[in-house]
C-alpha cells in the first residue's frame, strides 16, 4: 500500500504516520492479496480473476460499451470535443484534437461507504 501525499491549506505535507493529509491506495498486488484472503482464492486465482475484470474492463471501454457494477460504480467512454489550448510556456495557442475519455461515477454501495 502507498501513501499519497496531500498538500493541506498551507502547503505543507502531513505526517504520514498520522495520516493527516494523506490517503492509501492499493496497488494491483495488495488488491490481489486482499481477494485472495476474502474469497478463499490462492494469490494466482485472485490475480486472474483481477487480470480477467481488467481485460473486460479495458475492451468494454475500448468499443464504447458501458460497464456497471450495480452499487458499486458505473463507467462509459465519452467523447471529447476538439478545443484550443495554450502552451504554458510560450503562451502560443494550439489546437487539442477530438479524444475519448472515461467516465466513472460511484454507485450507492460506495458513495454510502466514503460518508460513514
């Protein structure tokens, strides 16, 4: 698990022993960890489990599919429209072309979870 860093209000980073400021992530290997010792999985089963979710995940955003685990979080591709831009450091315009992005939004599960 890492620790991320978050600048509070005057700009000095928290301890990260007292968790002010800071927030945990897990990494592809904790999450592994953690699915293997809820659901009774050896590490190598949870990590193909992990690696199947994340190919249907990938390919369902690749061809515009949506994917929604109900309670837990919805995702859809959107497009983005082209739009001007400015280089920061030479302040010239430049044109940013049309792309796609993800869009995730929390279902009830989680959303109830982050405000206990």
């Amino acid at each position: 698990m890492r620790y991320y860093h978050v600048m509070n209000r005057t700009g000095n980073r928290a301890c990260p022993l007292t968790q002010e400021g800071c927030f945990m992530a897990y990494n592809k290997s904790d999450l592994v960890s953690k699915i293997a010792q809820k659901s009774n999985l050896t590490k190598a089963q949870a990590e193909a489990a992990v690696n199947a979710f994340q190919d249907v995940f990938v390919e369902a955003m690749k061809s515009g599919e949506g994917l929604k685990l109900t309670g837990l979080f919805s995702a859809e591709r959107v497009k983005r429209a082209a739009r001007t831009g400015r280089n920061p450091r030479t302040g010239e315009t430049i044109n940013i072309p049309a792309s796609y992005g993800v869009r995730i939004s929390a279902g009830s599960l989680l959303k109830k979870a982050v405000t206990e």
